[in-house]
C-alpha cells in the first residue's frame, strides 16, 4: 500500500538560505567552502516549493563549527518578538525529510523521532539535549502546511565570528531570495550579534563580489 507523505515547511535563516547549499542535505554533497560532506536524505526528492519568509526573532552567531573553518553559524533566539526580523527561505519537504535534515544538521546517527502535532501544538519542543539545532519551533501555517525550524535551546551569550566561506553563502542566499542591493545586506548583517565588529563594510563588500 502506498502510504502518502505529510509535508511540511522547514524554514532556513543561515546557510541553507541558498538552494544549493540545502540541497545538499537533500541529495547528499559537499557545499561549496564547507570542509564536511552530508549524506543527504533517504527520499532524494526535491522541494516541491520554495519561498520567503520573515521570522520575528533576533539573527545571531556563536559556536565553533568544524565544517565552516570553526567560525560561528546562525541561530535564532528561543523568544520571538514583531520588532525583530530575519530574512528566511522556507522549503516545502516531507515529514521525514526534515527529520533527516534536522539528524544531519547535529550529527546525530541514531533513530529521532519528531512529534510535529505536538510541537505545533506547545509551540516548540527540544528534539535532542543540547545539540546545536535540537529545538524544533513551530512558526505557524502556509496554507495548508505547517512551518518548522531550529535552533539551541537557549540563547548562547558567547558569539563568534562566522567564517567568509559561510558568510558568502549567506550572502549569496539573501541574494537569490530577496531583491536586496549590496547596502541593504551589509545594514543587515553588519547589526547582528558575531558579525558586529568581526567584520567591516568593505571586508562584507568583498565577500559579494
């Protein structure tokens, strides 16, 4: 009997904001400056849809990554507030898929299980212990479809600078999914927590080019 997949929206604020960077969680590659390979989804099948979205909650980075020349990556804060706005890009993928998404993201191999009803239902729901993406948020509905994403579990006060390569990606991100001149991303990055005062305007403008 063919069982009909659930599909669900994941919504991506860091790297996995340009196409081709979340494919390959999809398909399975090596990103472009990444320095780590992903295996990609059981079911290769690619997004049915993709499209923009604000998320009301403070852009930021931290952490050591070893796949971005241990510079900091995105996360979001757990409180959500109308004032704050992080440009995202939301991909329509299965149930399972996100699962294998979220399972790559942390580098996790066992089995995970994710109760989307529930977590629609509280609003959020810790995943996994103090993995790096383990906090799975609802953002509310697209139509028919349920919109998911992740982050820590709290707010990290340590920030970290994010690597050129990873910060390129970005970039190249905001800009296959949002009409943004050059400014318009350097106002917008140069104001988050890791990327105020690592990175100047000129050095931004280089990484655009």
């Amino acid at each position: 009997m063919l069982i009909e997949k659930k599909h669900i929206w994941y919504a991506s604020y860091g790297s996995n904001l340009l196409e081709e960077r979340f494919l390959c969680y999809i398909l399975g590659g090596q990103p472009k400056g990444a320095k780590s390979i992903t295996p990609g989804c059981s079911d290769k099948s690619l997004p049915l849809k993709n499209k923009k979205i604000l998320i009301n909650s403070e852009l930021y980075f931290a952490k050591e990554s070893k796949t971005w020349s241990k510079g900091g990556v995105a996360f979001i804060k757990t409180q959500f507030d109308k004032l704050q706005k992080t440009y995202g890009r939301m991909y329509l993928i299965s149930e399972e898929q996100f699962v294998e998404v979220v399972k790559q993201e942390i580098n996790l191999k066992e089995k995970l299980v994710i109760d989307f009803k529930s977590i629609a239902e509280r609003g959020s729901m810790i995943v996994k212990e103090n993995s790096w993406y383990g906090n799975v948020i609802f953002l509310g509905m697209d139509g028919e479809f349920p919109i998911f994403t992740f982050t820590f579990q709290d707010n990290i006060q340590k920030f970290n600078k994010p690597s050129p390569e990873y910060l390129k990606t970005i970039i190249n991100g905001l800009k296959e999914t949002y009409d943004f001149k050059n400014d318009e991303i350097s106002d917008y990055l140069l104001s988050k927590n890791g990327i105020s005062g690592n990175y100047s305007i000129n050095e931004l403008k280089n990484l655009m080019k």
